[in-house]
C-alpha cells in the first residue's frame, strides 16, 4: 500500500472517529413537560435569561452544566406556582441583574440604556458641526479666479 493511499485512510479513520463524538449541542438535557402550554412558558422564559457562564448565550441555548442547573431551577419554580415576574425577581436577586438579557430601566443601568442614544446624538452634532466649518470656510476662501485678491 502507497503512502498517499495510507494517509487518506488515516484522515478518513479520523474523520469519522469526529464524527462519532459526542456534540456539546446533545449535552442539553431533556426535560419532560406536563403539556405545550409549560413548554412554550419554559421556552420564553429561558430565552430571556442569560447564561451566567457562557455570557452570550441564553439559557435555552447553552449546554454548560451551570444553565441546566437553572433551567431546572426555573421549571421547579414554575411548577410551584411562581409567575414570570416572580421567577425573573428570584433569579435576579440570586445572580444579579447580569441574568437578564433585557436589563430593567433602573438608575443603576442608566448609563447603560441611554449610553448609546447619548454617544449617537453627540456624534451628530459633531458631524454636523464640522460639515458646517468646512462649509463656511470654502465660502470665505477668495477663489483663484478672482481678479482682485
């Protein structure tokens, strides 16, 4: 057997050994719900709330132990009888308002929701401001074809 012929096969072994491994995406453990009403209230709920470990990921979509801690957690506080509000307030006070993927209106996330809108409106202004110099600098220029300088 060639050389060439050995490598392809090796490559082809590895590539399917990969293929046979586990996916973190299967690591997502498999809740059993009462019906379509708790799933869809489980599913909405998670999808707001954000993993602590993973930061760019909702708890509905990480696959980190410490999200399928508190997907638990939410299902059992559903389970026992708690609003939305009430589990978003729990976990809130446990974690802090970094949970949240939509942090609430509060004086301490001010900065964080007018920031932007701050930083936008000041950049204008700037904009405008310096489109206005250039503009009346070329009009107060002379112009090279003006006779009298």
């Amino acid at each position: 057997m060639s050389s060439s012929v050995r490598l392809l096969l090796a490559w082809s072994l590895l590539l399917l050994l990969l293929q046979l491994a586990p996916s973190p995406a299967l690591a997502i453990d498999v809740i059993e719900f009462q019906n379509t009403a708790e799933e869809q209230r489980f599913r909405e709920l998670t999808a707001e709330l954000r993993c602590l470990v993973c930061q760019n990921q909702s708890l509905d979509d990480s696959s980190a132990p410490l999200a399928q801690d508190l997907r638990n957690e939410v299902l059992e506080l559903m389970r026992a009888g708690r609003s939305n509000e009430g589990i978003r307030e729990y976990l809130v006070a446990r974690y802090g308002d970094f949970v949240l993927y939509r942090p609430r209106f509060t004086v301490a996330t001010l900065l964080l929701w007018l920031g932007p809108i701050v930083l936008l409106l000041g950049g204008l202004i700037l904009v405008f401001r310096s489109l206005r110099r250039m503009q009346t600098s070329t009009t107060n220029q002379p112009s090279k074809t003006d006779p009298n300088p």
